[in-house]
C-alpha cells in the first residue's frame, strides 16, 4: 500500500474563500475536500467551476446532517446539487472532481454511471457520529458494490480497544484502497498513524476553518506536517505517547517531536486520551509503543499495571513515565528534576532551608514536589480540598496540613512566601465562578508572596495574575515541562535533549 495521502477539508462559506485557503496550504497537502454543504445557498450554483480554480485533486461531499453535515434540503435536492456538479465533467481531469462522496444508502445509478464514465473515482462512505464500527472488513466489503469504490468509515470510539480493533482490520486490507479514521480526541492517533491502518488518506482542516471539525478530531496542515513529520511516518517508525485525561491541552508533544527531529531520528509522539490507563497500556502493547508520559488523573493509578518501579517512583508514590524493555513496563518519575530545575531557576538567589513554603494540592504531580522540598529542607503546609488527602501526604514528610477554603486563609497567610499551585484549576475556565478558575480566590495576595503555578497553558492562570497584578513574582509550568521532558526523552532514546 502507498503511504497515506494528506486531505484537506474546506469549510469555507464561499468558493472564494475556499479557494483561498487551497492556495494558502496547497504546498503542505495531497488533495481537498471541497464541504459543499458548508457553503452558502448562491455559491451551490457554481460547484461545477471549482475544480479549475485549483491545482489539486478535489473530493466532492454534500454531506447530509444525519451524517454530521449541514445539508438538510433533502435527498432530492441533493441528487440534483450531484448531478449538476457532475453533469458537465470533462476529461481534463484538472477541470473535473476527482473524487465523489456518497453515502452507503445513495444509490443513483445514472450520477454513479456518470463518475465513472469520466474518471471520477467514488468514495462510498459510512459515518457512525455516536458509535464505534466493528466489522470493519466485512463492512468495506458490502460498501464495494461495483469493485471500484472507495470505502471510508469515520465513527466516534467508546474506547481505546476501539481503536486497536480499526488498526488490526486496517492493516489485513491490503487489496483495495479504502479510508478509516477514529473522530473525536479519541480517534487523534487513527489519524496521525493512519499508514498503521493502510488507510488512503487522513483528513485535516486549514486552521481559519478548524472550528468546523474540532469535535470530530481535525488539525491543520501545518501541525500535521511540521509537528508530526506525517509523511515521514512508516513501518520503521518508533512510537511514544502521553496519556491523560480529558488531555485538552499538552505542549509534550511539541517537546518530544522536536527533539526527535534535532537527533534524526524516525520516531513520533502523540497525544492517546483514555480515561483509563490500562486501556492506554494495552492499546501502547498493541501498537508497539515504547514509552508513555503520563499525567493527570493516571499518575498513581499506573503503578498497579508497572512490572518495576524506579527508586524516586517508589518513594514519591506516582509515576509520570513509563517505558516498555523487554515486554515489561518500567516506571520512573521525572517530574522531581523538572520541578527542582524550573523552582531554582525562578528563585534565583533565593534559598528556601527552612522557609515555610505553601504547597496547593495532594494529586501526583504535588507527590513529586513534596518529595523534592523536603530534599531543599523547606517547612510546607500541604492545602487540600479532601483534607484526608493532604493529611496523608503531610505525614510522610513531617509536613503541616489544612483544608483548602476560606478558613484556611490565616494559614496559608503564614505559609505564603513560597506558594506553589499543583491543581488543574485554572487550566480551562469554561465555569467563570472564582472557585472553578482560581484554587485561591479567597486569599488576598499583599504583593511580596512567590507564586509557582505547575500548569503552563493557559500561560497565565487566574490565580497568576490576579497575584502578578498585587505585585507578586510568578511563573507557570512551562520550564518544568521542559525539563522533565528533557529526562523522558532520555528514558526513551537513551541520548541527551
């Protein structure tokens, strides 16, 4: 099978624009798939012309709304915007769609006839918003009604078994093209790996469009390219990961991917959601996947599933790395010598011996800076929402503890020229109430307190500027990041960042 195209899907309300954006991105994809179900009702007219507006093959779709479009004039209307845009194909193939799109259940004999009389091959498509798809193969193979068809299958996975279930079908495929892929921030690694699949292409959309598929799991073109090094990816490729959950937002791949391509090497690092992480682990087996940074909420959950621990993963009681040797998954924490690496370098000439220190938070990642201010010799006060959390921390190191709420805040006061933020509030802020957005919002800060806030995107919390705007110094996890990415990617490759 040939490596996977490249499609990008146009969203745009006009021709125009469309076309615009072809010319934009042109450089960094294969072919386009001209949504014309996404354009205004006067541009329908003119579909016909599109193809001679551009350089590139083209895919033509009127996706319905059933099938998460926006046409809902019905199948008359429909047949007719098909056989308008067909009617007057020609065998210059510039001026002609390369491809159409039609659903399994449409069957026009005479628009289907016309295609192929002139060239145009025929996608036939099944699209599952809610559900996975199973019988893969089997499926393909009814959808294949003249032997010439294209067959494409895009459903939503429940799960990550899902998605081994797509790569295992896929891969058997080997007579006919055909196009698989997983929607959803679930499906990311069908799209991104799609020469596991054998799939014919994979599908991105121009960054000013995004918006119109990000729930279906689209990136742009650049992303795909610069990022993931897509066209580079083959059977020899090395796979490594993160996984968390709801992973909205990571910078590790950019990390990771970066330091591959500065060393040559042919690897890739990809974002696997689950909410589960043994459902990530087995779907890493599968996959051949060599290493796995790991985060929010599976940092301690991991440890059940690791056949050897690390000495700091051991004593920290959270694990944010993994790496697969000889059939076994060995854990390791580097988060400690991210942490101690970013909070020297804030503090500078700064020494924090004996210095009561704040530290917001009982999960994983506070697991790992407890482990590392009690190194540096700190006092701490772990502050904690489930206060049995934070007691149960605190004790390991001889540390204080108190609750996090408003009562805690003549002690936080006492602990506060050092505060260090290891929740997730803050790092989306689609509930705006101050308790949603800002672990502190009852403290008010007087301007001489330190604020190190491990979440780095958004780059600015809440809770960072409301203390920045006091007169505080802050800094967000970034550097941390950084760094502890650095010692990951020395797990997997074995070289230095």
């Amino acid at each position: 099978m040939n490596s996977p195209l490249i499609c990008m899907t146009l969203t745009g309300k006009t021709l125009e624009e469309d076309v615009a954006l072809v010319r934009k991105y042109e450089k960094f994809v294969d072919l386009v798939e001209l949504r014309a179900d996404y354009l205004e009702e006067q541009e329908l007219l003119s579909v016909r012309r599109f193809p001679s507006l551009i350089r590139l093959p083209c895919i033509l779709t009127i996706r319905r709304d059933i099938d998460g479009g926006l046409f809902d004039g019905g199948e008359f209307s429909r047949t007719n915007l098909f056989g308008r845009a067909l009617a007057f194909a020609e065998q210059n193939n510039s001026r002609t769609f390369a491809y159409v799109d039609f659903e399994e259940d449409f069957n026009i004999p005479s628009i289907q006839d016309a295609a192929l009389a002139f060239g145009v091959r025929i996608i036939r498509s099944c699209h599952s918003m809610k559900e996975p798809v199973y019988n893969l193969r089997e499926k393909c193979e009814s959808m294949r009604r003249t032997g010439y068809e294209i067959p494409k299958i895009a459903f939503m996975p429940k799960k990550l078994s899902d998605l081994v279930n797509l790569f295992k079908e896929g891969s058997a495929i080997t007579q006919y093209d055909h196009i698989f892929c997983a929607m959803g921030a679930e499906g990311f690694p069908s799209r991104i790996l799609a020469q596991r699949s054998n799939s014919y292409l994979t599908f991105v959309s121009p960054e000013e469009t995004l918006t119109n598929m990000n729930a279906i799991g689209h990136i742009d073109p650049m992303t795909i390219n610069n990022l993931y090094k897509f066209r580079s990816i083959d059977a020899n490729t090395k796979l490594y990961g993160i996984t968390g959950y709801p992973l909205t937002k990571t910078s590790s791949p950019e990390i990771h991917n970066y330091g591959y391509q500065k060393h040559k090497l042919n690897a890739v690092y990809i974002p696997i959601r689950s909410s589960l992480v043994s459902e990530t682990l087995n779907f890493a087996e599968y996959m051949g996947i060599q290493g796995l940074s790991v985060t929010i909420p599976h940092k301690e959950n991991v440890l059940y599933y690791l056949h050897d621990q690390s000495p700091e993963v051991v004593q920290i009681g959270a694990c944010n790395t993994v790496v697969r040797r000889d059939n076994k998954w060995i854990g390791y924490n580097t988060d400690a010598i991210g942490f101690k690496q970013a909070l020297e370098e804030f503090l500078g000439p700064v020494k924090i011996k004996r210095r009561k220190v704040a530290l917001i938070g009982a999960g994983g990642a506070s697991k790992a800076i407890a482990f590392v201010l009690k190194q540096m010799g700190a006092k701490v006060c772990v502050f904690n929402r489930t206060v049995s959390s934070a007691k149960q921390l605190a004790e390991k190191y001889g540390f204080e503890y108190c609750s996090l709420d408003p009562s805690c805040a003549p002690v936080l006061d006492e602990y506060s020229k050092l505060i260090i933020q290891t929740t997730s509030v803050g790092m989306t802020t689609d509930d705006p109430t101050p308790e949603s957005t800002d672990p502190l919002y009852f403290y008010k800060f007087r301007g001489d307190e330190l604020l190190f806030d491990i979440i780095y995107k958004p780059a600015i919390t809440p809770v960072m500027k409301r203390a920045s705007l006091a007169g505080c110094r802050v800094c967000n996890g970034y550097k941390m990041l950084e760094y502890q990415g650095y010692a990951q990617f020395k797990l997997f490759t074995g070289l230095d960042y």
